[in-house]
C-alpha cells in the first residue's frame, strides 16, 4: 500500500471575495469551504495532511482543530512557493502527494480517490485532474503527445490557434510521487511578469526529465469549480444543494421543492420524510421517519422524531419526540427537550426545558428554564418568570397539572401534581399536589358607573 499525503493550499488573501471573512472559511450550506475539502479528503484515509495558511492563519487553525497539521507562508509567492512549505514535514517521505486548493469545495471523495489510484496504476511522477468543457476560454489547456500523455500546461493567454481548440483543462488539483515534487520545486524560477513560482511549471520540469506525466478526467466539470468571489460561492451553494438534496431524495425522502430547500452536509434524515418549500435543516439535526418539516422551518442541530411536524418554525440544539406538533410560529430554543405526543403551537417560545409526554403548551406562551411533566396543559399566555436581573430560577410543573390563561409562574416556584392554577394568576409560592391556586385580585362591579363617566365625558 501506498503512503499518502494531501497538501491544501489555503494561503490566499481572497481579494475578490470582498470580505472580513477568510477566504476559505465561506461556508457552503453551513460548512466552511476548506472543510469540505478536508472531509472528503478524510475519505482518501490519508497518512498526513498538511494545509498552507497565510492570512488568517489563527482563524483557520480555530475552525480545523486538529484535523490537519498547518504551515504559514509568510509571503505568498505562487503555488509552488506555497507548497513548498510543506517541505520541511514531507520531503523524505516515499509515496504520493495530492496537491488541492482549499477554495474548491464541491471535489468529492470518489474523484480523490480515482486521482490517486491512476496515478499510482500509471506509475507516473505527476497526474493531472483535467476536464473537459465546451467554452474552455481562460482556462489552461492540457496538452497530449501522440502516446496520449500530457507534454505540457498552456495558459489560454499563451496559447496557439490550436491549442485554443483544446477542451481540456487543467482544474488545479495534482498527484506527485512526493520525492519528486520537492526535487523539482527546488528547480522552478519566478522568472514571470509576476515574479511568483508557480506549481504548473513542476510538470514541465519533469517533462524535460523524461518522467511521465499524466492526466486523469472528471466527467463533472461543476465539480472543480474554484470560488474566488460571491458570484462563484453562490454557484457552489447551488451545486452543493442540489447534490445533497438529490441524496436525500434517492434514499426515500420527498423534497417537494429541492431549489428551494437547504440541508447541511452533515444532517441525517431518514426514509418517508417530507420536507416542505423554504426549509434549512443545518448542523448535525437527525429528522426521523415520517416526520415532515415546513414550509419555511429551520432546524439546527436537532433531532426530531418520528412523525412529528415542525411547521413555519425555529428550533435549534433541542431534542423532539416522536409525533409532536410544534407551530406555526414555534420558536425552540437550546437545551429544549419535547416529550413524544406534545404540542407546541403558534407563537410559543421554549428555552433550556423540559416538556414530558401528552403535554400541550398551545399559544402565545414563553416557558424557559422548567421543568413540565407529562399530561400538562399549559393555557394561553403563560409565562415562566425565570430572571430576576441577574440569575435565572427553575420552575417545575409536575404532571396533570392545568394552567389557566395569562398566569404567571414567578420562579423558583413548583406546581404539585394534578394541580390548578386559575387563569390570571400571578404565582409566588408553591402550589401543593391536587390543589387550586388563585392569585388575582378579587372582582368588583360597580353597576351603573359606566353612564356616569359617559355623562361626564360629555360634559
């Protein structure tokens, strides 16, 4: 078996981008570019990795964590510079190198994979990913002698008339023998209008050592897509989506509108799903069997069972039962955990709670920091005091326990079991197991009052 290394080449300031952001860390559905390409790269199950970092070198190490070793280049100089750097960690290593733009985020895994694997079945010291494409216009043409290997790398604005007519393209990613690579980049010059040492002039460099040089073809053009401004990102979005959502739909899931419908990477959704127009399911959110989400939802990092509807709603870092009915205008928030058969209906907030099995919190409610048993109606308008200013207060209410209307539950404060609590109360104290609690101001009525101050508005 062949040892294996990456190096991700990550240093670029990213101009076009017009951003405080790096480069590289533009999401797409969610992920940062650069770590798309490590998580397909992953895939490869590589030996080393190392990215090249430049501006923002902090930021991306913060994002990466260890998933790769990082070397800064100071200056950036080229390609070549670039990898370079790497030298230090790979020089002496026998096997081969892939070389990959960390602003290429739609490469996938099985294109990784056929790049090596014809590179070491070809027995060459270099290996292209080319395409073809039908407008090659200011791309690099990839030219082949007559035993169909690659003779040299010419740049649109440096080629013939037919060489022009060439329509494959060299997309930027390489395998190298990785003894071979660091040899040659010790023999590329910045001698150039832009004084940098570019990593294309390695082939030539190994062409005129007679050492073969190859290329392998992706049929998938949109697949090499480099981003190097917003117009770009936008189309790696839409590429990104439709191939996730297309994943989604082939394993059993109904996406009534997958132009409109945005799902992470890394979210899990199970068979018979359906996922209604305006949805973003992000993060690492699990969506169970039968469940349906939307229209106009979003989920992040949840889960939520089996059956459930979550409809023109929020909810985020929570869990949610099976067969649950949140929305409309639902908003869970973290550290919310919904039993299975509950409710949450319209306008109803939820923040670090706990909801047991068969309760309903139905409208127009705000229950953060509690703990709600089973069995539990929550009447309209409820609300749980949990802050006084500076700390935040539990309030437990236990199972089969009724709330009435525009109560308010001022934390820490317990409502027994198989409790009452009449609508309009203000609740300071605990309410003992099998109880009523009424904490209103008592009714007057003051009959006949009402023409009084008519007659006197109008005088």
């Amino acid at each position: 078996m062949v040892n294996r290394y990456a190096i991700i080449l990550a240093a670029g300031q990213g101009t076009r981008m017009k951003s405080k952001l790096y480069k590289v860390l533009h999401p797409v559905l969610g992920r940062p570019m650069l770590q798309h390409v490590i998580g397909q790269l992953n895939a490869v199950q590589l030996d080393e990795m190392v990215t090249i970092v430049g501006h923002g070198a902090e930021e991306v190490s913060d994002h990466i964590g260890d998933q790769s070793k990082f070397v800064i280049q100071e200056e950036q100089l080229g390609t070549g510079h670039a990898v370079l750097q790497a030298e230090e960690l790979l020089k002496d290593k026998e096997g081969t190198t892939i070389v990959v733009c960390g602003d290429t985020p739609l490469i996938t895994s099985t294109t990784y994979r056929a790049l090596f694997d014809h590179h070491e079945r070809e027995g060459a010291k270099a290996t292209i990913l080319t395409t073809k494409v039908l407008n090659p216009t200011g791309y690099g043409r990839v030219i082949r002698n007559e035993n169909n290997e690659v003779e040299r790398i010419v740049e649109h604005k440096d080629a013939d008339d037919q060489e022009l007519l060439v329509d494959e393209i060299n997309t930027g990613t390489y395998c190298f023998d990785n003894k071979a690579l660091f040899q040659a980049l010790q023999k590329v010059s910045n001698d150039n209008v832009q004084g940098e040492y570019y990593l294309p002039d390695v082939i030539e460099i190994l062409r005129s050592q007679d050492e073969k040089v190859s290329a392998s073809i992706t049929p998938d053009f949109e697949e090499t897509l480099g981003v190097n401004d917003r117009v770009a990102l936008a189309k790696a979005e839409a590429t990104m989506k439709k191939r996730i959502n297309e994943k989604h739909m082939r394993n059993g899931v109904t996406i009534l509108d997958p132009d409109n419908t945005y799902i992470s990477p890394d979210v899990t959704i199970e068979q018979d799903v359906l996922i209604h127009p305006g949805s973003l399911i992000k993060g690492k959110s699990i969506i169970r069997t039968d469940a349906e989400i939307g229209p106009h939802s979003e989920i992040i990092d949840c889960s939520v069972g089996e059956a459930s509807i979550v409809k023109q709603s929020v909810a985020k870092d929570s869990k949610i039962g099976s067969r649950v009915q949140i929305g409309p205008y639902a908003h869970i928030r973290p550290e919310a955990s919904i039993g299975d058969d509950t409710k949450i209906g319209n306008f109803v907030e939820v923040k670090k709670t706990v909801i047991g099995d068969k309760s309903k919190v139905s409208h127009l409610s705000y229950i953060g920091d509690a703990e709600v048993g089973s069995n539990v109606n929550i009447g309209c308008g409820t609300i749980t005091v949990n802050y006084d200013g500076k700390n935040k207060y539990l309030t437990t209410i236990e199972d089969d326990s009724f709330i009435g209307c525009n109560s308010n539950l001022i934390a820490p404060v317990t409502v027994g079991k198989g409790s009452y609590v009449a609508a309009g109360s203000t609740i300071t104290k605990d309410v003992p197991e099998d109880s009523l609690s009424v904490a209103r101001a008592r009714q007057t009525n003051k009959e006949g009052y009402a023409s009084r101050i008519k007659n006197r508005n109008k005088n």
